[in-house]
C-alpha cells in the first residue's frame, strides 16, 4: 500500500515551514569586530607561546642532559610558531568570511 502523494507534499511544506522558524529562532549573529580581532589575537598568541615553550623545553633537556644549547631551539621554534600562528589566523580568517558570506546570503532570501 503505497502513501498518498498529496498527503505527503502536505508533510514536507509544513515541515519545511517548522524547520524554517527554528532556523530563524537560533540564528547567529556574524561575528563583531572586537570578537574578530580577539580571536586572531589568541590565535596568533597562543601559537608564539607554544613554540617557545616548546623550543625553551628541548634546550632545557639537551643542556641538561647532553650538552648546553643556548637558545637556538627556543628561536627556532619561535619563528616556528610565529608562522604557525600567521597560518592559523590566515584560516580563521577564511572561516570568518565565508560565515558572514553565509549570513548574508540568508538574510537575501
């Protein structure tokens, strides 16, 4: 026994109409300048910091237990993380576009 067509367009608009409002009930707003910048910022931050921290720790460990490094590994891992922290804020920003490329396109229809 198959379904009756017209019953089940029936149940596929007022779907369509109930997922609509609840698209509408929970949508974000784009992202604010102030919010935009802090998350670059940490981006860019938190990758200098985790590089050098990384380079201070293998110089720690070689001086301590090999030989005495100075900082060469902390440099190169800061340099490391400076670019790992440009990448990031590179791709936050790419992400950030296209959600208010999204937002846009939305508010359109």
């Amino acid at each position: 026994m198959a379904p009756d067509p017209d019953r089940l367009r029936d149940l596929g608009s007022r779907l369509d109409k109930l997922q609509a409002g609840q698209d509408a009930r929970y949508k974000k707003p784009p992202p604010s300048g102030l919010g935009i910048a802090g998350r670059f910022a940490t981006e860019l931050v938190a990758a200098l910091f985790v590089g050098g921290g990384l380079g201070w720790g293998i110089d720690w460990l070689l001086g301590r237990f090999l030989f005495k490094t100075f900082p060469v590994f902390m440099l190169v891992f800061v340099v490391l993380g400076a670019v790992a922290g440009i990448l990031n804020v590179m791709r936050a920003a790419k992400d950030i576009n296209a959600e208010i490329a999204r937002a846009r396109s939305n508010e359109e229809k």
